[in-house]
C-alpha cells in the first residue's frame, strides 16, 4: 500500500486486514506487537516478513525498514542500495534520530498512548482513575527518567564520600608514618657505624681460623686411615663368624637331606600303588553314574504307570456317569421352568422395590424443598414490609436532583468569579488599573486598589461556604432519596417472589400426595419377595445343574477314544519298566569292588604321604654338599686376612694420638662459633641498616604522595558538592517537567479541540493529574460527564496535541474510533478528524464508509487487495 499525505480512510469488512496494516507499522517503526510473533503469521507458513517505508524527518530522504519473525530487523537507503542498520539496537538508534524523538523515548508507550492507540481503549485511560493515569502518562512524558537519574546519582553520592572518606584515612596514616621519621634516621647513623667496626672484628678470627683447621685437617688424615683398618678388621672378624656359623647350619641340612632320601626309598612301592587305585576307583564312579540314570529313570516310568493307571480309572468312572447325565436332566427340567418364572418375578419385585426408594428419597427432597421455600417466604415477607417502609422517601427525588444541579452549577459560577477577580489582582501594580494603565479614581486616600479588590473576595468566600455546607447536607438527603427509589424499585419484585413461593408451594404439596401412595404399598412387596428368595433356595438352583450335566454329555464321543489312548501307554511303559530292569542287572558287583578297592586306598595312603613330603627335601642333597664345601673354604681364607690386617693397625697407632687431635678439634669449634656470631651479629646490622635506608626512602615518598593526595581529597570534594547539587535540581525537575509539559499540551489540545467541535466558547484543559476537563459557562464539567462524541474529540485532542509537543512525528492512526457510536456521531466525529490541519498523515481505519466523503483518500482492504 503506498499513502499520499492528508487524511486516508483504511476500510472493508471486519477480518478483511485493516488493523493488521496498523500492527505491521507499529512492530517495524515502534517495536510493538500485542502478541505472539508466530499468531501474527499466515496460517500454514514458517515464516512472515514484512516492510515499511517512510520519509524521514531529519532529512527528508526515504527509508526501508525490514522485519521477520526470525531475528532479522534492518534499514536500507533504497538510493544507495546500502543496509546502513541492523540488529534491533542499531535499528532502534535509527529511529530515534529519524522520527524526530529524544534518545531513550519508550517507543511502545508513544504509540499506545498518543500516534496508534489500540482498537476501543482511544478514551479509557482518561477514565481511569488518577494512578493509572499517572503510571501511563509518566512514561510518556520521560519524567519518570528524572526521578531515576536523581536515585542513580545516590550511587555516585555514596561512591564519592567512600572515596574521600578513603582518601582521608590514607592521609591520616601517611602523616602519622611520617612522625617516626627523626628517630629512624638517628639509628640509621648508629648502625652504620657498629657494621664498620664488625667488618674489621670479622676479619681477624678469619685468619686465626685458617691456621687451626690447616693443624685439625692433617691430624684428619691420620684419623680417617686408622679407622679405615679398624673397619676393615671389623668386617673381616665378622665375616669370619658368619663363615663359621654357616658350615654348622650347612652341615645340619646335609643330614637332614640324606634322612629324607632314605625314608623316600623306604615307602616308594607302596605309594605307586596308591597311585594305581586312585586309578580304578575312578573309573568305578563313573559305572555308578551311568547306573543310578538307569534307576532315576526306572524311578520315572513307575511313576508314569502310577498316573496312567489313574487316567484309565477315571475314564472308566466318567463313561459311566455320562449314562446316567442323561435320566437325570429330564427329571431337573421341570424344575428349572419353576426356577425361571420366580427369577422373572423376583426381577420385577426388584424393579419395583427400586422405584419405591427412588420415590422415598424424592419425598425427602421435598420436604426439605419445603421447609426451605417456608424460610424463603419469612424473609421475603420481610423483606418486602421494609421495602415498602422505606421507599416513601423516593417522592422527594426529582426536587432534591434539581436542587443539586443547580447548587453545583452555582458553586463553580462562584468559584469562576473568585478566579477572575484573584488573576485580576495578581495583575495589579501600584494601584494602576491594569487595562488602562491609571491610578483608579474611586479609591479613597491610603486606599490601594490590590486592597480593594481583596475586600471584595469575603463576600464571594461567604458564599461559597454556605453553598458548599448546604450541597453537604442535600448530598445525604440526595443519598437516602436514591436509596428509597431502590427500595421502590425492589417492591413490585418482591411481591412477584411471593406470588412465585406460593405456587411453588402448592406444586410441591401435591407431588408429595402422589409419592406417598406410591411409598405406602411397599410392606406386600417386601413380603412376597421374601416367599419367592426361600422357594428358589429350596430347588439348589436346577438351571444350573442342567448345564453341567449337559457340557458332561458333550464329551461322550471322545471318552472311548482316550480309554484306549491310555491303555495303550499302559503296554508301552511296562515294556520300558522290564528293560531298564534288566540293564541295571549287569552293575550287581559294582559297590562290592568299590568297596574293596576304597579300603586298599585307605591303607596305602600314608605312605603315599610320607613319599610325598620327603620327595622334593631328598632332592637336594647333593647341592648342599656343595655348599658345605665352599664355605669351608672361604672360612680358612678370612683367619688370614684377620691376622695381617692387626698388625697394620698397630703400626698406625704409633703415628696418631686421640686426645691430641680432640684438643685440636675443641679449639677450631670455638673459633668457628665466634666467627659464626660475628657474621651474624654483622648480617643482622647490615639488614637493619637496609631497612632503615628503605625506611627512609618511603618516608620521602610519602611526603611526596601526600602532596596528590591532598590534590585529589580536594578534587572530590568539588564533585561530590556538584553533585548533590545535579542530584536536588534533577529531583526538583521532575514536577516542573511535567507541569510544563501539561501546560503546553493542555493549551495545544484546546485549540484542537475548539477547532475540532467548532465552538471557541468552551475551554478543554488537561490537569496535573493529566485529567481532561472542560470549562464551559463559567463551570468545569470532568470527562465521565462528557457526552461520547465530546469524550472522543477531548481525547483526540489531547493525544494529537502530546504527539505534537514531544515528537516531530505528525502521523497518527485512529483505529475503529466510531466503536459503539450511533450514525449521526458517527458523522460527527468523522466531520470533526477532518478538521484537524496540524498533522501530515491521518489514518482512520473503520468497516464503514462514514469517512469517505471527509478524507482526502480512501483505501479500501479486502477481495485480495
């Protein structure tokens, strides 16, 4: 669709699409849609898109914006065939700059608020009450935005006095550090003076400690060979006694080897005969496996022929019960005709037992229905005394209406004239007369003209007063009127209520009479139903019987056939029986050989035993032997290397005295500790030194950093006074914001509105509380007392005159606007759209054709367009 400046009529039927134009242009250019993205595609489609494109206002260049249900959301310069925004913040920045609004401004608001409002809420929230309309208007408005920076700067308020709070703490310990300053730098010199002096102290024992350890590690020498032999003969002398030790034990272990081998020859035959038996009793418990299946199975095979055995009894006994089936189903047939025709009148004395309770719980109902209608007519009786009690004060309605009209329409000619004579005393200066700028001549002398006109208001006041006390007091006459008309209209309701108990009444109590006939015949039910239950327990149920006779009958074809089944299993499993017999014959011997041969096993076992573990010891004879052998030997060699390492040891005490070399020893200890306290005395002076010397240094840095300190504490201090000072005025800000705004939107809106409606002599003002009123004859008249045409023209105006004092967008669109509107205001208020001039683009989207002949064009939706 492409729309030509002026006022454009969108119609067609209703479903036709004409909303969803309006919706399509508040999703691409406001980022509003009142639900889901997947209800607003075609139904059967993945995906929907669409575009809009507009003029821009800041430089009147054309722009394409795309969207789609997915996430694409773009501009392009159709021109340039360049896509210069993307994504929905760039997008939105875009729109900010182009359609002339302030960075930040809530799109969705703007456009329900004032450029699109939804379809049949055009005036609703002008009669909401006045928090709703706050909650509404301060978002439009941004003065919310204030009050928020005020409370954001509560933040940096709080950050800055943590800081400079900070920042005196820093000074306060930097300038206490600095106090120790003098005292550090006296020990300083001190110290430097005792490291000098340690130095030279340290050098001295150095050398006297040179000469002490040359003397000690010469004596070392000696020392270190002595005890060298002595470890050597040490080792030597006890390798000679593990020598010893060994052959004792190697020469108990040969015996004991040579023992073993002996009783191993002794038992050797008897154990190869246990080995041969193990043999043979094998295989015998393998024959006794095979022999005790052969009884299990004989087990099972009389066991068998105890069961068919059985069968054949059975079948023998059920052939001859089928013979006698038959006799007895003829003599139960008469009974069982018996049987059913009590059955069939047992059901009926059941059906009939069942209404009756059905019709006794009915009658209970009834009662209750009853006594409940009985309270019903109390209380409406009562009702109904009251009613006509208090509906006599309704006569005095009319009267006391006409008398509150006129004192409300005095109160506001009252307060009217208070106004203007107050606003003609706000003008007067000097006491000149503020049309023709002269002193007024009917002024006393020391009289001023300000105080004259103020002795006129006392009057006036007195006036207002007494009307105010006595529409007070007609208020609540006004209230008991009203109430007592409700009462008068509550009469002729009530005496049709009880017109409607009565007949209720009267229907209730005959339906009871029918129902308790009904109930009073149930005792001779109850009686024969009881003769017919003993009758039919009497014939034991002969139906029955018949049924199970008959199924025993139905099987007397096939019980010949399974008597001979069952004979010939019976030859079968005897044939079997006598020849497992048979086999198990040939195993007769079996547990007499077992025996024997168990018994042979037993008495072998125990040199089988001693065979066994003698064995692997006996092996190992001839090893040990060697072993004595060899360690015989190496014992022999160890005596002589004793011998000649005492006589080196002896030659070498002659050249090494002890005690000497301990003396020696004690001296370069001492040495070495005073020169080790020395340099730790020296270290321990020089890292104080060091400490002081950094001690000093940070002390000149702190001087130094006190300085930017002070610089930066003083810094703060001047933005945390600018902004308390940002933070009061941003605070201070928010009503005056809104004040203004209400002022120049309320004096735009009147002049749409007297434009509008065509008539100069009524004022429309839009309030603090962002309430419409209007002002005609010298009196306010609140919106819920406009007529629906003047309602939609205020509202109109308002929102036109709020799209042209925050935006530069001079586009809206009137959705529906003749919702529950008959025709002539229909054509009034389509009369009314076109006299509006302030705007370039007008939408009025309608399923009629009221607008056609006021607007400049016509687009008609539907039929595939």
């Amino acid at each position: 669709f492409h729309f030509s400046r002026g006022t454009t009529a969108i119609t067609g039927e209703n479903g036709a699409g004409k909303t969803t134009i309006i919706e399509v242009i508040a999703w691409l250019l406001f980022d509003l849609l009142e639900y889901k993205k997947e209800d607003f595609i075609r139904r059967g489609a993945k995906k929907g898109w669409a575009r809009v494109t507009f003029e821009s206002g800041l430089d009147e260049r054309e722009y394409v914006v795309y969207r789609d249900t997915a996430a694409g959301y773009n501009v392009t310069d159709p021109r340039l065939d360049t896509r210069i925004a993307d994504k929905k913040e760039e997008v939105v920045r875009f729109l900010w700059q182009h359609l002339g609004l302030e960075p930040g401004t809530d799109l969705r608001s703007l456009f329900r608020q004032a450029i699109g409002v939804p379809q049949g809420t055009f005036t609703a929230i002008f009669l909401e009450g006045a928090t709703e309309r706050k909650i509404a208007f301060d978002r439009l408005l941004k003065v919310e935005e204030y009050r928020q920076a005020a409370e954001k700067l509560r933040e940096t308020s709080r950050f800055l006095d943590a800081s400079i709070s900070s920042i005196r703490e820093k000074i306060a310990r930097g300038e206490g550090e600095l106090s120790r300053s003098d005292p550090v730098e006296e020990e300083h010199k001190s110290v430097v003076k005792q490291v000098a002096e340690l130095a030279a102290q340290f050098e001295l024992i150095g050398r006297d400690l040179a000469s002490k350890q040359s003397a000690v590690a010469e004596m070392d020498v000696h020392e270190q060979n002595y005890a060298a032999l002595r470890s050597a003969s040490d080792k030597s002398i006890s390798a000679k006694a593990t020598a010893a030790a060994a052959i004792g034990q190697l020469e108990r272990s040969v015996a004991s080897a040579a023992q073993a081998a002996e009783k191993v020859n002794a038992v050797r035959p008897q154990a190869e005969r246990h080995v041969v038996i193990l043999g043979l009793i094998k295989e015998l418990e393998r024959e006794r496996g095979l022999r005790d299946g052969l009884r299990s199975e004989l087990v099972k095979t009389e066991s068998a022929l105890v069961t068919v055995t059985a069968d054949q009894k059975r079948l023998l006994e059920d052939i001859e019960a089928v013979e006698k089936a038959g006799v007895e189903i003829l003599e139960l047939q008469p009974k069982a005709v018996e049987q059913e025709m009590i059955e069939k009148e047992l059901a009926e004395l059941r059906d009939r037992a069942a209404a009756i309770r059905a019709a006794s719980t009915h009658l209970r109902n009834i009662d209750e229905r009853l006594e409940r209608l009985r309270e019903s007519y109390k209380t409406n009786a009562a009702q109904l005394a009251d009613a006509a009690a208090r509906s006599q004060a309704a006569a005095d309605l009319v009267s006391l209406e006409k008398r509150d009209a006129d004192l409300i329409r005095n109160i506001a000619n009252l307060r009217a004239s208070l106004d203007r004579d107050e606003k003609f005393q706000s003008e007067i200066k000097n006491g000149l007369c503020p049309i023709l700028s002269q002193r007024c001549l009917n002024l006393k002398e020391g009289e001023t003209l300000e105080g004259f006109v103020s002795s006129q208001f006392h009057e006036l006041r007195a006036q207002i007063a007494g009307a105010e006390g006595e529409y007070v007091r007609l208020t609540s006459d006004l209230k008991t009127a009203r109430d007592a008309r409700t009462y008068a209209a509550a009469l002729e309701g009530l005496r049709h209520r009880e017109a409607e108990i009565k007949e209720e009444g009267l229907r209730l109590n005959e339906e009871k009479t029918a129902l308790q006939r009904q109930v009073d015949g149930q005792s001779d039910a109850e009686t024969r139903f009881n003769q017919l239950e003993g009758t039919l327990k009497v014939l034991d149920d002969p139906r029955s019987r018949i049924r199970f006779l008959t199924s025993r009958l139905e099987r007397q074809a096939e019980l010949p056939h399974s008597l001979t089944t069952a004979q010939s299993s019976l030859e079968r499993l005897e044939n079997d029986r006598q020849i497992k017999i048979e086999q198990l014959e040939s195993y007769r011997d079996l547990d007499e050989n077992f025996s024997k041969l168990s018994a042979e096993r037993d008495s072998t076992s125990a040199a089988h035993r001693e065979f066994l573990s003698n064995e692997s010891e006996s092996k190992l004879l001839p090893e040990r032997e060697k072993q004595l052998e060899t360690t015989r030997q190496e014992h022999a060699e160890l005596t002589t290397t004793v011998a000649a390492l005492e006589r080196e040891i002896a030659a070498a005490a002659a050249n090494y005295d002890a005690e000497v070399h301990r003396a020696a020893k004690l001296s370069l200890l001492d040495a070495e500790r005073g020169l080790a306290q020395t340099r730790a005395t020296l270290e321990a002076k020089k890292q104080r030194q060091q400490q002081l010397a950094a001690e000093l240094a940070r002390f000149s840095e702190i001087r130094k950093s006190l300085a930017g300190e002070f610089k930066e504490k003083e810094r703060l201090e001047n933005v945390a006074e600018a902004t308390v000072f940002i933070r009061n005025t941003l605070k201070e800000a928010a009503p005056r914001v809104a004040r203004n705004y209400v002022y120049h939107v309320s004096l735009e809106a009147n002049q749409m509105f007297r434009e509008i409606t065509g008539n100069a002599e009524r004022t429309l003002k839009w309030g603090k509380d962002y309430a419409i009123m209007l002002e005609e004859d010298g009196y306010e008249r609140p919106f819920q007392s406009l007529s629906g045409g003047e309602q939609m023209a205020a509202a109109l105006s308002v929102r036109l005159a709020l799209l042209k004092q925050l935006t530069d967008i001079r586009v809206a669109f009137f959705d529906e606007p003749t919702t529950n509107l008959d025709a002539e205001r229909r054509e009034n208020l389509a009369m009314q759209i076109s006299r509006i001039t302030h705007f370039d683009q007008l939408f009025v989207i309608s399923h009629d054709e009221t607008f056609d002949s006021y607007v400049d064009n016509v687009v008609s939706v539907g039929d595939g367009t």
